[in-house]
C-alpha cells in the first residue's frame, strides 16, 4: 500500500477541558448500537441530529474519538482519530481497551490525564511528530507567546526552523515534517494494526489527505493547542531560557511509568524493509539462506514491540504478507535444526528461507 489517509484530528474544542472525551466516552457504552458517528452522538450523548445531513459542528470533537476505517477493495486505509472508538464487523463501534482503561481511571481520579496523554503519543501522527523532534533535541521559541497563540510558535530542530503551527496555509509546514518523518509520526501501534489488516506497506508510502493529495491544515493551531497543554498541565515543557521551551523527558518517562509505549524517542530513520535486507546480509550463510524465525524476532522486536499474538503469528503474518504485496519472494526453502525454531506457517522445510526482494 502506498498511500495512508490522515483525516484533521480534532480534540477537545476547549484547549483545557481535558474532561471532555473522558466524560463523553464514559455516557458511550463498550459496545454501541451505532454505526456512526452522529448516531453515537444521538443515541448516547443527547445531541440533535434528526434532521438530515445535520452536520456535527458544536460537537466535532467526537470524530477524534474514532480510529480508522478500512477497505479491502480498492485498498485503503484512513486514520481518523485517536482510537478511542471502532468498529466490528457488523459496522457498529465499541470502545476500544485503552478507553475502558480511561473511563475507569476518570471515574476513580486515578492518573486519567497521563492516559490520555498517552493516547495521543501512540495515535496521532500530528502530535507524534513535534513530540519526536522534541525528544531528539528540538526546542519551541514562543517569542514570549502563550498557548493562545499557539500559531506564532516556531519549532527548532537540528538548525532548521518549522512552523508547524502556522495559521498561514503557504508556510505551515507541519505537512514537510509528516513526509519526512513518516515512519515517526505514524509509530509502532498503527503498523500492528496495519499489518492485522493485511496492509504491507511500500517503502516510499506517504500520508495524503482524505479528500486531497496532503493532508489537510486547516485550524491546525487550534487543533494542536489542546495535546500541548495537556502536556503543560502534566509538566511535560520545560521553560529554560525566556521563549524557550523543551520537552521534558524525565518526566514523561516517569508519568508513563516502567514498560509503557512511550518509545518514540526511540524511533529510528531506517526502515523495516531497509533494515530486513540488512539483518538477511549480515545472517544469512553462504548460500543466502537465513534461519527466518530468529531474524523476523529481531525486526518484531525492532518495529512491533506493540504485538502480542506471539512470534509464530507474527512470522506468518509478515512473511505471507510481504509476499502478496510483492516486497519480497521465497526463492527457496530448506529444513535446519531445532534451534532454528519452528519454521514459517509451522513447517520445517521452512525453518530456512531464500528471500529476494523485488524493490
């Protein structure tokens, strides 16, 4: 797949309500009869949407409480919000794990703003992005601006100087950060979901808008003020010098707690497919073969550390996967030892692989 549509994250309208979705959510019950959005709306939150085409427009933070939709045929796939929301098989939405872990927090006062913090660190690629350079060494200069004027912000990495917040459409550029780091802002918990539905992606993919060629960045500063305050509130920022703010990561690291996902400090440049043909040169043995299972535990590790159906799902998931979306074949197949483990789709004349790839 070559394409991922990005819809605009929409959060809380007011900036510092950070109740809003908790509450919302704790009104939707884990399992719905709706099938859409403005059905949620109707049927659990009181909203009025009985006349036709009624559009959502004084609650449209509920569209960042949904995840994804996907089709088989053509292909595709949108992130629509945060994946608090989504849907099963008969189309109707239930909540997913990590908001049942939310309302139960809200409705004990127990930690919920680290949560949904947390959230938004795993789901949106936006937010991902900045957090991602402000993790690697990038700082905010606020010119002495407060987060009402969250648009006058400019955002300082490696000497390069973005305006990702910019009210003005010709030099907002939060669209050149998403392209260039792409693999960043999309994170490890989409690729699961991702590879669940089958989707491999190709190694030059990009985020395109929903309806357009990229992705929208329309109100973008206000949009984006709420996810920043929120993490003024937690005391994620640090203010080190006057108009200086850098993204305190002790703190982060300290609220998420042992073992979160908070990796994206961690994200490297290289891509999955990059770094299989380098794992596969330097493993393989004279005749190219590699043992597959111990090689896919590495990149699993590497890329999935959200995966949790195990190493054998995992290898034939991708290894069926990268086949039917042409990355890569099996040019031959070969039995090894037990320690090679159990082979792709359990067989031993697989525990070997040849792969060549096609790109």
């Amino acid at each position: 797949m070559k394409y991922i549509k990005l819809s605009i994250e929409r959060f809380w309208i007011e900036p510092g309500n950070f109740e809003l979705w908790c509450e919302m959510l704790s009104r939707i019950p884990r399992r719905t009869e709706a099938c859409s959005i403005k059905e949620i709306a109707k049927l659990y939150l009181g909203k009025d949407v009985a006349e036709k085409d009624k559009k959502l427009d004084r609650s449209k933070e509920l569209f960042g409480l949904h995840g994804y939709e996907y089709t088989e045929s053509p292909q595709t796939f949108e992130i629509k919000g945060v994946y608090f929301l989504t849907r099963m098989d008969d189309g109707c939405f239930v909540r997913t794990k990590e908001a049942n872990e939310l309302v139960a927090a809200y409705e004990e006062n127990n930690n919920w703003e680290v949560l949904l913090a947390r959230q938004l660190l795993r789901y949106s690629p936006r937010t991902r992005v900045i957090v991602y350079l402000l993790c690697n060494g990038g700082y905010f200069e606020t010119g002495g601006q407060s987060f009402e004027q969250l648009s006058k912000w400019k955002l300082i990495f490696e000497e390069s100087v973005y305006y990702p917040f910019s009210s003005n459409p010709a030099i907002n550029d939060m669209n050149v950060l998403l392209h260039t780091y792409k693999d960043e802002a999309l994170g490890e918990d989409w690729r699961k979901i991702l590879l669940q539905c089958a989707c491999a992606l190709e190694e030059d993919w990009a985020f395109v808008g929903s309806t357009g060629s990229e992705p929208a960045k329309t109100n973008l500063s206000s949009f984006m003020r709420a996810p920043m305050q929120l993490f003024q509130y937690l005391d994620w920022f640090l203010e080190t010098n006057v108009g200086i703010l850098v993204f305190n990561k002790e703190k982060a690291f300290e609220d998420m707690g042992p073992g979160s996902l908070f990796t994206i400090a961690d994200a490297q440049s290289i891509s999955e497919i990059e770094w299989l043909k380098q794992k596969i040169q330097e493993e393989c043995d004279g005749r190219g073969f590699i043992a597959v299972e111990p090689v896919l535990q590495g990149l699993m590790e590497r890329f999935y550390p959200a995966w949790e159906q195990g190493l054998a799902r995992f290898v034939d998931y991708y290894i069926t996967h990268g086949v039917r979306e042409d990355l890569f074949y099996i040019a031959e197949y070969e039995s090894g030892q037990p320690r090679h483990g159990r082979g792709y789709l359990g067989k031993r004349e697989y525990q070997l692989l040849k792969l060549e790839f096609n790109r």
